[in-house]
C-alpha cells in the first residue's frame, strides 16, 4: 500500500495511456480516471508519507475550474468557434476551388505546376480558415480527381494534398496555437507571430521538395497539356500589373507618410491593392481587355481571401484587435464573401453552425474532463513527478527538447492534437519554463511536432480525410472519357512518408534557429547601452557638486576651481531670481504694556 501511495503519480498516467488504448473516449477517459484516482487518493493518504495531499473537499473546487477563467470564462478560448465557423463557410463559399482553378492554370505550364498550386492555395486556405479538415477535404475533392487526370502519381498527389492541408495546425490562426497559447499562459498574438515564419518555411520545404520530385522524377508529374489552359497566356500582363501595383502602393506612401507615420505603409499598399482590383473588375466587365484573362482572374480570385487574413492576422499583429476580435471580424468578412459569390444561404449558415457546435462542444468536454485529471495528478504531486523526470535528461535544455519531442512524436501515432495540448502539454510547461526555456518557443516547436499527428500513417486525420474523398473504385473522367483507377489506402499511406520526415526537419530546424521563432520579442534593447542623462535645474547646482577630492585635475596644470560653497541649509532653496527683501518689522517697546487697540 505504501509503494502504490507514494507512485501515485506514474500509475495515474499508464492507466489513462491504458483507457485510451482500450478506445474508450478521450474526455470521459480523463474525467472518469481523475475521479477514480481521488478516491483512492483519499484513502491512501495516511500510507503516502505527505506524497498526497487529497481529501474530500477539495471536489469543491471542481466547479470553480469550469465556470472559472480556465474553461467557461475563458475569453481566449471563445476564439475557437469564431475561427471554425469562418473556415466552414469560407469551405461552401468555393473559395478552394476558385483558388486551385486560377493558381493550377497560372503553374500550369511547368511541371509540377498543379502540386505548386495545391501548395500554395493550402498555405492560403490555412491562413484563412485555420481547419485542417476543411482544406483537406476540400483539395481532395477539388485537385485529386485533376492531378489523376493527368498522369501525377498518385502516392505525390495523396501527400501532397495531406501535408497542404495539415499547414493549418501551424499558420495563424490556428486552432491549436488557440490552445497551446492558453495551456501555456501566453498571448495568442505572440504564439502567432512566433508561428509564422516557420510556417512559411515549413510551406517553402514542400515546394523544394516538389521542386526535387520535377528534376529527378519527372514523370511523376507532368505539366499541364495545352488544351487544359483555359485561361491561356498572360503572365507577362500579370507581372505588368504587379508593377503598377507596387508603384501605386509606393506613390501612396510618399504622399502618406508625412500625415500618417507608420501607418502610411499599411494604408498606401491597401490603395494599391483596391485600385488594382476594381481596374481588374472594371476591365472585366466592360470588355475593356486591357488585361489578359489570366491575369484578371488572379487578380479577382486572389485579392479578397488576401484582405481576408489581413482583416483578421493583421488586426491582431497591429495590436488593432485581439484574437476573439478578430476571429468575429473574420467570420463576417468570411459572410460578405460567401454572399458575394451568390453561395450564401440559411442552408449554409445551418451547416457552419452545427459543425462549429460540434467541434466547440468536442473542445469544451475534453477541457472538462482535463480539468478533473489535472485536481487528483496536481494532488498526489503529479507534476513533481513529471517535472523531476524530464529535466534529470541528459543534455540539459537540447536534451529536454530532443525527448519532448520524440515523446510527444510517437503519441501523436495514439492521439490528435486537441488530446496532446490537453493532457500532455500542461505537464510539460513547468519542466520547460524551469530550464529557462521561453514558452512562445516551445510551444510552436510542440505546435509543428503536432501537425504530424495529421500525416502519421495509419492514424493520421488527414489521411482519413482523404481517403473518404478519393475515389475507391475505377472511375470514368467526366473530361476525357478514360477509365482512372482508384486511390488504394496505401498510396495514401506510402504518400504521406516523405512529408512526415519534412515536418521532422522542419523540429530540427526550429530547435537550431529559435531565432525564427524569437523575433516575436521585437529588437531586444542591452541595458549597458543605455545612456542616462539628468537635465541641470537652476538653484539646484550647488547640490549637485562633486564631493572632495572627487574631482579630476585640470589640464596644462593649470589651477583647479574653487569649489563652491556648502549650501545654507538653515534658509529655504531658492529656484531662479532672488525676491526682493521684505522691510524689517520694527521692534516692540518692551518697557511699556501692550496695546490691543
């Protein structure tokens, strides 16, 4: 009974790893273990010698923990729903397919062109909607049957789509960055700023990769054939606007700057931009063609996802508005252009907001059931246990890092990323902030270890995603009339391989350059370079004189100044000009009695 006291911690933790493995759900697993655990807690208490401070009326703080600022107060988490919902509606807009319609044609001509743009509008649709299931199954259902068409492989097509659409976990506004922001106490704003460049990078892997597949495998994806470029020629128009574009936006903020300040880069690039694209609109619908087609269908496809998540990512990088904030203005600007597009209905909306209902509700029970774990492991010193192991690892700081990771990599085989920044990631914090460790930094590093959970083979989501839109059987192109045969699950599988050892790079690289991820602090200012400087009050020199002796001696040997005199400390200081003396009160005459008249 002692040995099981004082282990308390470490059996708690195997036997939820042991629930979850069974299959049972994951929120009541933690709610159901936690309360399980307090039980016997309790009544192993007078066996653990002080390892566990349980008793029954600590169960009275469970409805602070859920009404309280950590779940149902929590403002940070009211994101969430915001995000979802603006990502869904953006999904029945057709913005993807627009997108991969334009971008495919304008890459078209080179090979890999259609894994370009697949790419690309992921990097867009993760900027936008911030929901891996959305892009996913949205640039399945859209590109896949296209890429089959064509002649892509299908294990680069299956990956290439699955590792697009698992660059929502980690470009703002994420849903996980929500989570990891709160679990780890920081501010969103800051995990997004930290996140964005590697999510950049990360985007720019693929397209290398991409590049390497086109050079050494070309076979594996042929450019488009000429009858397919419906668009035609004009990129030549397309970069003749892009300078008037930038010549526009630079004219602006000249005329700007000196009335605006900083703000006048901002408002001339967003004059630029707006001209470009009613001129664009105009020459459309006038018949004008001063524009080729190609490059008015870019400019008008491209523009308004682009003040989308300047409406929502710049707000909130501008300090304009905080992440709710901005996931609100999002959800409208996601409306406005559902409704645009004449693809806004009530019958939408009801499909945004039952899939919102649903995940929010999905987050909000696994929070709940993480809030009862956390009381009983907090309460038999859980986290000294956890804290204890992961900074005895050898290597110090790197070392902590290499093992989170890897732990953190073959649990994302078990669990998605919602379960492993609930359970996992509030254990780890302390350990990590008690190494020195900046948490914004750790948790993009966690963020980016998280999104293989997506592309592990065989229990990733986007995989599954995929697969419920690839076709399963041998199929005949509506386009060409040929019998295409199906995607097997293996293809997936064997697809996702190279981007899963990418994401992997891309951990390493994360821990090799955390300046990629620092530069959210801002310029960091060395004190010892701080010059400080006390203006001189007249009246008050004399107080500020050097002491004796304290003084330099004067050059060419000349005669050192007299020092000035000791202040008199028995009149009032003086601050400037001397008043003029007051007439002397004349003196009574003691030797007769005083007068009262």
């Amino acid at each position: 009974m002692e040995f099981i006291a004082q282990n308390m911690a470490p059996i708690m933790f195997a036997s939820l790893i042991l629930f979850m493995l069974i299959g049972y759900p994951v929120a009541f697993s933690l709610a159901a273990n936690g309360l399980l655990f307090f039980f016997i807690g309790v009544l192993l208490t007078p066996y653990s010698g002080g390892a566990i401070n349980l008793a029954w009326p600590l169960l009275y703080a469970l409805p602070d923990n859920f009404y309280g600022s950590r779940v149902m107060s929590n403002d940070t988490l009211l994101a969430i729903p915001f995000f979802t919902f603006m990502g869904i509606v953006l999904e029945r807009s057709g913005m993807a397919e627009d997108l991969l319609d334009t971008i495919g044609q304008l890459f078209g001509p080179i090979r890999g062109g259609l894994a370009y743009a697949v790419i690309f509008v992921g990097a867009l649709l993760a900027a936008t909607t911030g929901v891996v299931a959305a892009s996913v199954i949205a640039m399945g259902l859209i590109s896949l049957p296209i890429m089959l068409r064509y002649g892509y492989d299908r294990r680069l097509a299956s990956g290439v789509i699955a590792a697009s659409g698992t660059l929502a976990q980690i470009i703002p506004p994420s849903l996980v960055l929500i989570v990891l922001a709160d679990q780890l106490g920081r501010s969103v704003g800051d995990m997004y700023a930290g996140a964005l460049i590697p999510g950049l990078i990360l985007t720019g892997l693929y397209a290398l990769y991409v590049l390497l597949v086109s050079i050494f495998r070309p076979n594996m994806m042929p450019a488009l054939p000429l009858e397919a470029r419906t668009l035609g020629h004009g990129v030549m128009s397309l970069l003749v606007a892009l300078v008037v574009t930038v010549a526009i936006s630079y004219a602006a903020y000249r005329y700007l700057a000196p009335t605006h300040g900083d703000n006048a880069d901002i408002l001339g690039a967003s004059i630029g931009v707006i001209l470009i694209y009613v001129v664009a609109i105009a020459d459309r619908r006038l018949n004008i063609n001063m524009m080729s087609r190609l490059a008015q269908q870019v400019i008008i496809v491209l523009i308004p996802p682009l003040a989308l998540i300047f409406l929502v990512l710049g707000t909130i990088f501008l300090g304009i508005a905080t992440p709710t904030e901005g996931g609100a203005m999002g959800s409208v600007g996601a409306l406005i252009m559902a409704a645009a597009k004449g693809r806004l209905s009530l019958d939408v909306v009801k499909q945004a907001l039952t899939s919102t209902t649903r995940l929010s509700s999905f987050v909000l029970f696994i929070l709940i059931g993480a809030r009862v774990f956390s009381l009983t492991f907090y309460g038999v010193n859980g986290q000294i246990w956890v804290e204890h192991l992961l900074t005895s690892l050898p290597g110090g700081e790197v070392g902590f890092l290499i093992g989170v990771n890897i732990l953190v990599f073959f649990l994302a085989f078990f669990l998605d990323f919602f379960e492993l920044a609930f359970i996992i990631v509030p254990l780890l914090a302390p350990a990590a902030d008690k190494l020195g460790i900046d948490l914004i930094w750790f948790g993009v590093l966690l963020g980016v270890n998280m999104q293989t959970s997506f592309m592990h083979p065989p229990f990733g989501f986007a995989l599954f995603y995929l697969r419920s839109v690839a076709a399963r059987v041998p199929y005949l192109d509506r386009i060409t009339g040929k019998q295409i045969a199906p995607v097997t699950t293996g293809q997936i599988y064997w697809g996702a391989v190279p981007f899963v050892c990418i994401q992997v790079i891309m951990i390493g690289l994360t821990i090799a350059f955390p300046q990629m991820v620092m530069h959210y602090k801002g310029t960091v200012v060395d004190p010892g370079t701080i010059d400080y400087k006390v203006p001189e009050i007249p009246g008050l020199s004399p107080l500020a004189a050097p002491p004796v002796g304290g003084g330099t001696a004067p050059a060419n040997g000349g005669i050192a100044p007299a020092a000035p005199a000791a202040p008199d400390l028995s009149q009032p200081p003086s601050f400037g000009d001397t008043p003029p003396a007051k007439p002397a009160a004349p003196q009574p005459d003691l030797s007769q009695p005083p007068s009262f008249n």
